[in-house]
C-alpha cells in the first residue's frame, strides 16, 4: 500500500479470547462508529474458538486472524497489528463497547500530533453493583470527569497509538500475562511526554465480573503479577510486600487516594462509589493478598537462584 493512503487508514484491533457473546456486541458499536475515514476492523481469535469466528463471520468487512496454539493479550494486540494496514492503531477489547464517536476522537488527537491517546473506561449499560465495583476499581483514573491532558499509562481497552511510535516502542510485551499495556503506554509517554493524551470524548464501556468470586479471583490475580515481575517496583518494595502489615496500610492508603481522585474529577459520582466502597475495598484486599503471594514467590525464586 502507498505510504500516503496507508497513514490515513485507522485500524481498529479486537484482541478476543473467551467473548464470544460481548465480541458481536463490540462489534456492532464498532460499526456504527462515526469516524467517516477509511478504516478496518480487526478481531484477534487467540484461541481459534468457532464461536468467535462464527461471529466474525456475521459481520462482513470484518477481519479475522485465527492462533489456535493461544495467545496472551501482548502477542494477540501484535499479530493484529502486524496485519494491520493502518497508521493509526486503535485497540478495544471485545467485552468492551465503544461510544458512537470514539474513533473520530482518536484519530482527531492523533492527527493534532499526540502520538498515544486513551479515554475513560466506563461500566456498561445493565451491570450489577459488582461489577461496577470491579470497573471502578480497575479503571478509577480513567473516569469520564477527568480533564484532558497528559497522561502517563492508558489500559489496553481504550488505547490509540501512532504506527510508527509503537513499532519504535517495541510494541506490546508478549510475555506478560498481565500489564502489557501499562509496560508500553509507560514506554511510549515517557519517550514523548508531551504528546500523550487522555480524551475525555474517547469513551468505550467495559463489561466488569458480576460476581464476588470473579472480582476477587481478578485482582488477586492481579496484584501477584505484580508482585511477581516487580514492575515499577523498587527492591524495598517487594520486601515489604511480604509483609501483611504493610499491606494494610498499602490497601488504606490507595482506598484513600481513590475516594480523593474521584472527590476531585467526579464528585457527583462519590455518593455511588462511597456506597460500593465494601465492594471495591474487598477487591483491593485480594489484590493485596495475591501482590505477597507474588513478592513472596519472587524472593524464593532469588534464592534458588543465587
């Protein structure tokens, strides 16, 4: 493809794994987008499931790529990238539904000179208090009354990038199992700290776990990936994370910065989240539980390797 047509192109990249149902749901908003550019629309079977294909197929002009050796969310968002023809990468996940206008808002601030943009993550339409619990605790900072302005990570659900700075950025970790996004939204706003953006206007909705289980088994999940690969952590730490005093006070202390973010950015929204607080405070207590198990087990694997 000529250069000049390709950097006009938007490709949209639906990483799917297990979402058969919410697939054809984001799909459907994904064709009904605004943005009147030439675009493609990209789904990611990382599991060569016939359910997901069977709904790609009821959407003609959609894509498909097929792995049936399974693929973690780093190495699915690649090859659909990888197969992408646009200059614009635009990412969504397939339990996620898109406002009828947030591509034209990611190429609008893309084509203004950001070269990463991301939106709020809001909780879908017909969710039960759970899982908006689970949104709100995963997706606090990226709330619909937050300003616009720089941004230093952006979840991989609502995230549009520069072609050419993400292939510059490495792309996507493909041994991550968890925080793939926050690695390379990291790694490109800290190489162009000045052209990465939140867009209040970006907005897509997430479906969240509606079940106290799920929630729980999520962020426990989780906090020991984070606890394991000690991303964005110092050595100190790690140590104290081994301990379960420390960890009450790390629960306090983000349950504190949490109700303040939202306090300030969306404060007609606090009563609900105050209201949810059992819920959400549960969810950070497995996310506390699982992030020792992870420093825990990252300091016997030192061991064994020393």
């Amino acid at each position: 493809m000529d250069e000049s047509v390709r950097s006009t192109v938007a490709s949209v990249i639906v990483p799917c794994r297990d979402h058969a149902v919410e697939l054809d749901v984001c799909l459907h908003s994904l064709e009904r987008q605004s943005y009147e550019g030439p675009r493609e629309i990209i789904v990611v079977d990382a599991a060569a499931d016939p359910a997901v294909l069977a709904v790609v197929e009821a959407h003609p002009g959609v894509g498909v790529v097929r792995e049936p050796a399974g693929l973690l969310p780093g190495a699915a968002r690649n090859l659909g990238a990888r197969r992408a023809r646009g200059g614009y990468l635009a990412f969504i996940d397939a339990d996620c539904v898109a406002e009828r206008r947030w591509l034209e808002f990611a190429v609008a601030a893309l084509d203004t000179g950001a070269i990463m943009v991301g939106g709020p993550v809001l909780s879908a339409p017909g969710d039960n208090a759970i899982a908006a619990a689970d949104n709100y605790l995963q997706f606090y900072e990226y709330t619909a009354g937050r300003p616009e302005g720089p941004s230093r990570k952006f979840p991989g659900c609502n995230l549009a990038v520069d072609r050419a700075a993400f292939q510059e950025a490495g792309a996507f970790d493909e041994n991550l199992r968890i925080g793939e996004d926050t690695a390379l939204s990291i790694a490109l706003s800290s190489a162009w700290p000045t052209k990465s953006r939140f867009v209040p206007e970006m907005r897509v909705r997430h479906s969240g776990r509606r079940t106290l289980r799920e929630l729980c088994a999520h962020h426990e999940v989780f906090g020991f990936n984070r606890g394991l690969s000690g991303r964005e952590l110092k050595p100190r730490h790690r140590r104290q994370g081994r301990s379960r005093l420390f960890l009450a006070a790390a629960v306090a202390g983000r349950a504190t910065r949490m109700l303040l973010r939202s306090a300030r950015w969306d404060p007609r929204r606090l009563p609900k989240v105050v209201m949810m607080m059992p819920l959400w405070l549960t969810g950070l207590v497995a996310w506390s539980h699982g992030f020792r198990r992870g420093c825990l087990a990252a300091a016997a694997d030192a061991d064994v390797g020393a």
